[in-house]
C-alpha cells in the first residue's frame, strides 16, 4: 500500500502528509529524489527509486508539479508493490488540493477526508482494470506460472537491476495480481535486508516477461547505491572461478607474423629498466609559465537579443500567426501554459542544442524536463512563451553544470597530505581522447602548487605509452613508476601507491590503457584496478569533439564500474575531464551530456596540447553559447 | 455637470488669486524637498538572507521567524523563500514598524549562485550550521563560509554574519565554541590552499585574514558573530537579537 503521500512547496515546506499507519520511512527518500532527480532536470521520468541506506527498505517515488502555485506532490511505496493507481491518484490529489491552497495557510487538515476518498476510488478503479485484464488474459497466466518458478529457481541471484523493470511502470496486468501474492511473501524478506535477492528474480522475471523493458527511467541514484551483496558475491564468485580456471591456460600472446619472412625478435624496445640513463638526451625542465588552470577567464560579454530574433525568423511563415496570438496573450497576461504552447519553442530549443552538438537523448530528456516544470505556470504579463522558456532552460543548464561537490583538489590533496597517505588519481576513458597528454598538463599543475607528484604508467599495452610517460616526467623533473609492457596494470598501480608512500609523494598519477565502453574484458580489467587501489579521484577524460557516443560512454562505464564492483559502495566517476576543447569553437555541447549523464562535475578542461592548456570549466560562459 | 463646474469655479475665485498661487507653490516645493530628501538618503535596507548547508536548518528557522513555528515539517528546498515579518518586540514600540524581509536561499550547491542575487541587499546574513553532523560536513561548510566572506558584496558593505549553530536542543550538539574553533582552523586550512602561488586567484575576489597568523574570525572585514538555536523548538532569541541589532527602523 501506499506508504506516505507528500504535499510541499517548492521553498521545502510541507503542507500535508498522509502516512500509512503511522509509520515513519526509513532514510530520508523525498530529500533524495529532490537532489539527484527533480533539481538534476530528470522530472520528465517516470518514477525514481530509493535504496534506504541502512538496508532497511527499498522504495519507489512518483510526484506530480503544479508549476502555477509552485506544489510538488509526491508519492511513496514499497518497491515491490505494483501499485498502479498512483499516478491517478497523483493528478486527483492535484486537482482537488489546488481548489483549497491558499499561500497563507500552512495547515490543511479537512484534506485527510478527501484524500481518504480519492484513494478509496483509485483503488477500487485499479482493481476494477486489473480483474476485467486479468479475465482477459487468464489462460496464458496458467501456462506462464510454471515459468517463472523454474527460472527462478535456476537464475540463483539474479541483477537487482531488473527489479526496476517492473516498479514504476504501471503494467496493469493480470500478472501483478500474482506479483502481489508473491511480494507479500518476499516483503518480509525484503525487510530483513539486501541478502533476500533470492526472492528478486521472481520479480525480474516477471518483468522481462511482460515484454515492457524500462528503458526511460535513467536512474543515477541506482548506480550510486548499494548494489545487493548476493548479486555481488555470486559474479564475483563466479568470475574468479573463471579467472583460477583460465590461469593455467594462458595463452601467451603470439607475435603476429605478417609474411614469410623470418619471425624477428621481441619487438620491445623498453630501455632495460633504467629510468636514469640516457645522459644524450637534454632534460629541458618545462617551464612554460603559468597554467591556465590560474589564469582569470576574459568573457566576453555579448548581447543577449539576438536568441528571440533567431526563433523567430527560423519559420518565418507560421511563425508570424503564433508571434501575433503570443504577443497578443503576453501583453494581456494571465495566460496559462499549456503542453501545445510550449511545444514549438521546445522544438527550437532542442534543435538548437542539438546543432551545438548535445546528444540528442540529453537534449529531448531536458526539453522534456523542462517542459513539465513550466506546464500550468501563469505566464507574466508582457512575457512571451519563448523568453519564459529560455529562461526555464537558462536556469536547467545552469544548475546541472554547477559542480555538485567541491571541485577543489588542491584541498583534498592537502588533506591527504595531511592523513599521511597520497592522493591517487585514476585517469580513465576510450582510446585517443588525451589521456597522457592531459595528465601531464595536470602534473604541471600540480607542481606548479607546490605539490610533489609522481606518475604511474599503468598503459601497459599501447606501444609507446611508458616512454612517453618517460619524457614527460624527465621533462617536468617527477619521478615515474614503470613496469614496461604486459604487466597487470592493477598490480602495477598497487606497487606504485607503496612507492609513493615510501618516497612520500603527495600526489599519484595513474595512467590507464584507453578502452572501449563495449570491451568487457577490458572494462573488467580496469575495475579490478580500481577496486584494488581504491583511488581518491576516478576521473574520466572525455574528449569535447565527441557526439551522442558521448552518452554512451559515460554510461557503460559507470555501469560496468558498478557491476563488476566487489564492495558495496561501488565507486563510479567521479569527475570530467573535457579534453580537445581548443577544437570545438562554439559546439560545446559534450560537456552538458557527460555531466547529465553521469552526474559528476568537469573538474578540468584541456585546451590545447602544451603543458599550460589546462582550465577550469566556466559554466556561466558555456550555458551563454549553449544558448545563443 | 455644468452647474458644478461653474460652482466650482467660483469657489476657486473667491479669494484673491494671489494667495491661491502662494499657497499651491508652497505645496509643491515640500512635495518637492520631501521627495529629494526620500530619493538623497539611502534606504536602509531590511533584508536579512540565511545561508547554510542543505540539510542544516534554514527553511525550519525560516518558518519559526515568521510564522513562530515549524509547521508540519520541511524538505530540502528547491527555491528561496522570501517572507516579512515584524518583530515582536517592535509592536510594543511606537512610530512605524519596518518590517524585516528574510530571505532563505536554497543550501544545494547546484543552487548557491541564488545567492548572488540576494546578498548586494543585504543589511545582514546569518549562517546556519548543523551541530550535530558538524564534522562530517565541516569541510563543506568552511568551504561555503570562506567563499561568502571573500565576495565583493560582502566585504565592501561590511555586512554583519551571525553564525547560528543549529539543532542545539539535541544532546549531541556540539557547542558554538567548539564549532568556531574547528571552522576558523578549516579556513585556515583552505587560505594556505586557495592562495598557493597564484597572484591571479580567480576562485575568491579578496584574501582573508592576516597572512603568517592563524586565521580567526575578528580578523574579518565583516563582524562575524557566533550564537546558538534551536529552530524546531523555538529558542531563537539571540537570533531575533540579531536582527533586532541591525534592521534599524
């Protein structure tokens, strides 16, 4: 049943609650949807899910705006539980509460009864939709039930992932009639902790069966939280009964041979393992000056005018009808936005986002977003639809651009320091982005600070990357870890940190191997490598040219990063690094769909290919260009 | 319709024109000096903002300042809240009653730049902590606190801060003394980080404290002071004392 139903106003005060039983919810899931989904523009989705932190429940949320009297209406539930009157429910509850509001009250205490018997009818709505589909569809659930059992029984523990299948969306079949029955046993379970993930593949598998995969949902918070330890432990298990098994069978990796000519030597040309020879080679200590990373941001101030005459003047023809009726109802006033007015001017917007290169999933989900938060607002006298719509959007971007965490590393570093141990910061992302190059710059700027650092070649597959490592280290005068090539780059980071900690570096660098997002042996790799130094800082570096595959990446990353994770608290990207952004000069589009996606903040921006390219993202500047 | 204006008009005649004139020209020279003087001097302003962590208290001090209670509870907030109220203690005074505009902006990081918007008018800013989850968010709130000292708005007006410690009906609250000790050696910490080399700091607009020295909070341009309250319970007084001492009628 409906654990809790939440009225509050946009300013954080709550008018009215409904509570089932008196029962109080565990952690805190309305502050949570507030911060990673409602102020993060994903509004447009349907529900959000909410883990309790100490494993005591697991809920689904569902909310409704009204934008006009600026209310947001929430709803509460158990994740099991397939309650399908919910968003009736919703748009009931909004309708009737905005008849009594009244922006002096506080309390409204004769809503009990109404709620009391709009809930009556949703329900017995819902249980009249469910028998008249469950009549429908009686013989096919006989034939189905054997199903479920059986791959239950043989799936073990399944991925908690799909239980989200099933919550949130309203199926309203037959089935859920029995999901009900079966949750009701497993609710107990669910109680008692995570560890019941035995009961969860019932669930899953109804989901999958339904044919209705949740796709829409996107949910950062499901990545950022507890993953189930049985889910964990069973691939874990069964990973590394496969990597004991594939030990003895490895295959040592065969030179490949092009024609038929004489099979050369080795192909390494690592200098024997010693990083002080070389005297022929000059060591220019770089000093090229300031870093850009310190240097004030010159911005440009434009006018703003020029977006409502670009809108304006791309369909000239029917837009003229609509400019005269807006311009009309924006001098009268009192107009009420609806879905159809806002419409085209969302059309224009994401158009226009989408040519300064937002991935276009990123930028439907925000128009979406943006469009649900202005939906039944009363539009200001003298105001066009097009300038409250800018607004709306000017004020999303610039939200979801500011970094939700501290993005100042110098004062993590100093509190490392300060621990005694280094600060490890993991550099990770496809092949070709800038990865060695943008570490260097970052260690430039890091010495620059006073700041002792040390690299880690842990690319120990592409040719070249430990010497280039090498010259950049012999340049900036730091000291560099190598193992040369085919070495286990997670041991080798590990070896690394306890160098660092014996020559007491403040900082270490950690190189990796660029990957594709697809490559699950690769992407297994790289997790050992995090999970088994556990760094301060995984920053992934993105580069500025790269399109809807942008959306892509950052996702399988973060999702095999949490997947093949063999802690709890799985740890995800943490930052951006947005390299190449000398390239791009107005399409600065990349970094709103990495940051959307994945929730992290850019903590830095190459801009160029020498050492003092290196700065910091100023949101105010790109939002302009976004826009304009 | 006529008739009254022909009655009037012989009503206006009735004494010498002379006088008439004098008497509208005296008229219109104190309306005039009146509104000179109203436009000359500044309007003191009676804005008080509050500002804090997300999750630190605001929005419930905010409600207990102006309604006198909590209500039914609060939620992280997405949009300020702006609302009058008169002091108590005021209604027993005589002459006009100002009321206090308070202002609460949003805690959320993703939020803070809605503080900008407010701070220019501000005849004072309370700072509201958490005491019982200080120090596990101590850093974020130095953080927070160092970058409201260190902007233009502030400094140049030399707007007064009350830091509140919130929450102090708990037991587990730690004391005020304790708090100011931990946030002045945190910003500390963050001077030595911020100001590392670069001349050019674009991060904050002004350098605190006296360099070479620990900072403290009276080495401040802005007179920073320090006090304890519990906004679900109500005991706010030092907190009304504050405003009380800086919305001058």
């Amino acid at each position: 049943m409906l654990e809790q139903l939440l009225i509050f106003t946009r300013g954080g005060l709550i008018l009215w609650t409904y509570r089932e039983l008196g029962n109080a919810l565990k952690g805190s899931p309305v502050d949570a949807l507030i911060r990673s989904c409602l102020l993060e523009e994903r509004s447009a989705e349907t529900s959000f899910s909410y883990d309790a932190p100490a494993g005591g429940a697991t809920y689904t949320l569902k909310w409704a705006f009204h934008n006009d009297l600026g209310l947001v209406f929430v709803a509460v539930y158990q994740r099991i539980l397939h309650l399908l009157y919910v968003d009736e429910l919703l748009a009931a509850v909004r309708r009737e509460f905005s008849h009594i509001y009244d922006p002096k009250r506080t309390a409204y205490d004769e809503f009990d009864e109404i709620f009391r018997q709009l809930q009556k009818e949703a329900e017995a709505r819902a249980e009249e939709m469910r028998k008249s589909k469950q009549s429908n569809r009686a013989p096919p659930v006989a034939g189905k039930k054997q199903g479920p059992g059986q791959r239950a029984g043989s799936q073990g523990n399944g991925k908690k992932k799909g239980v989200k299948v099933g919550s949130g969306k309203d199926d309203g079949d037959g089935e859920s009639g029995k999901g009900r029955g079966l949750s009701n046993g497993s609710s107990n379970g669910q109680e008692n902790g995570i560890e019941e993930s035995s009961r969860v593949p019932s669930v899953v598998v109804k989901g999958n069966e339904n044919g209705t995969p949740e796709v829409g949902a996107f949910d950062v918070n499901k990545l950022q939280k507890l993953r189930p330890k049985g889910g964990k432990k069973s691939d874990a298990g069964g990973g590394g009964g496969k990597a004991s098994k594939a030990e003895p069978k490895k295959i040592l990796k065969k030179n490949r041979v092009w024609d038929d000519s004489p099979s050369k030597s080795r192909l390494d040309f690592t200098d024997p393992g010693d990083e002080k020879g070389d005297n022929i080679v000059d060591v220019v200590a770089a000093d090229q000056g300031e870093s850009m990373m310190d240097k004030e941001e010159i911005v440009s101030s434009e006018s703003e005018s020029e977006e409502d005459e670009e809108v304006e003047s791309a369909k000239p023809g029917t837009k003229k009808k609509g400019w005269f009726s807006s311009m009309f109802r924006s001098i009268a006033g009192n107009a009420v936005l609806l879905r159809s007015d806002l419409t085209p001017a969302l059309k224009a917007l994401k158009d226009r986002l989408m040519t300064k290169n937002v991935a276009e999933e990123i930028a439907e989900k925000l128009c979406e977003s943006v469009a649900a938060s202005l939906e039944g607002k009363k539009l200001g006298s003298f105001t066009r639809v097009s300038s409250t719509v800018q607004t709306a959007m000017e004020e999303a971007l610039l939200r979801i651009l500011t970094p939700k965490r501290s993005i100042d590393i110098l004062r993590d570093v100093h509190a490392a320091k300060e621990q005694g141990k280094p600060y490890v910061i993991v550099f990770v992302g496809v092949n070709g982005v800038g990865k060695s190059t943008n570490l260097a710059k970052v260690a430039y700027w890091l010495l620059q600070h006073n700041v002792s650092v040390m690299m880690a070649a842990c690319d120990t597959f592409r040719s070249g990357a430990v010497e280039q490592l090498r010259t950049h280290a012999r340049r900036l005068q730091i000291p560099i870890f190598e193992k040369g090539y085919e070495k286990d780059p997670a041991i080798v980071a590990r070896e690394a940190i306890q160098e660092a900690c014996r020559n007491s570096s403040d900082v270490v660098l950690v190189d990796t191997a660029g990957r594709m997002q697809d490559n699950e042996p690769l992407m297994r790799a790289l997790s050992k490598l995090i999970n088994l130094n556990n760094p301060d800082l995984v920053l992934f570096v993105g580069e500025a040219l790269v399109g809807n595959d942008a959306v892509d990446q950052l996702s399988k990353f973060n999702q095999k990063l949490a997947d093949l994770s063999t802690v709890p608290n799985a740890r995800l990207i943490d930052g951006i690094l947005l390299t190449k952004f000398d390239t791009i000069d107005d399409k600065v589009g990349a970094a709103l769909s990495m940051v959307y996606i994945s929730g992290a903040p850019v903590m830095f921006v190459g801009c160029g290919q020498s050492y003092t390219d290196l700065k910091k993202l100023n949101v105010k500047s790109i939002v302009k260009t976004l826009l304009k | 319709m006529e008739q009254w204006m022909h009655q009037i008009e012989q009503w206006v005649r009735q004494p010498p024109v002379e006088q008439l004139y004098a008497a509208l020209a005296v008229l219109v020279v104190t309306l005039a000096f009146f509104s000179i003087l109203r436009l000359l001097k500044p309007s003191k302003s009676a804005t008080i903002v509050l500002a804090g962590l997300s999750g630190s208290g605001k929005t419930t001090l905010f409600f207990q300042l102006c309604d006198d209670s909590p209500h039914q509870g609060t939620v992280t907030s997405m949009d300020p809240n702006e609302g009058t109220f008169v002091l108590h203690s005021e209604l027993e005074k005589k002459g006009k009653l100002k009321p206090v505009h308070l202002v609460d902006v949003p805690g959320h990081s993703q939020l803070r730049p809605k503080l900008d918007e407010f701070l220019p008018h501000a005849a004072g800013l309370i700072f509201v902590v958490d005491s019982l989850d200080f120090l596990p968010n101590c850093r974020a709130a130095a953080e927070y606190l160092y970058d409201i000292l260190t902007k233009a708005s502030m400094v140049k007006r030399k707007t007064p801060i009350l830091i509140v410690c919130n929450k102090t009906d708990r037991m587990t609250a730690h004391s005020k003394e304790f708090i100011k000790k931990q946030l002045e050696k945190e910003i500390d910490e963050l001077r030595t980080s911020r100001n590392a080399i670069s001349s050019a700091d674009i991060a904050n607009e002004y350098t605190l404290g006296v360099p070479g020295e620990a900072f403290t909070f009276s080495q401040c341009r802005n007179k920073v002071t320090i006090a304890e309250a519990s906004g679900l319970t109500g005991e706010i007084s030092q907190v009304k004392q504050f405003i009380r001492d800086h919305v001058e009628p």
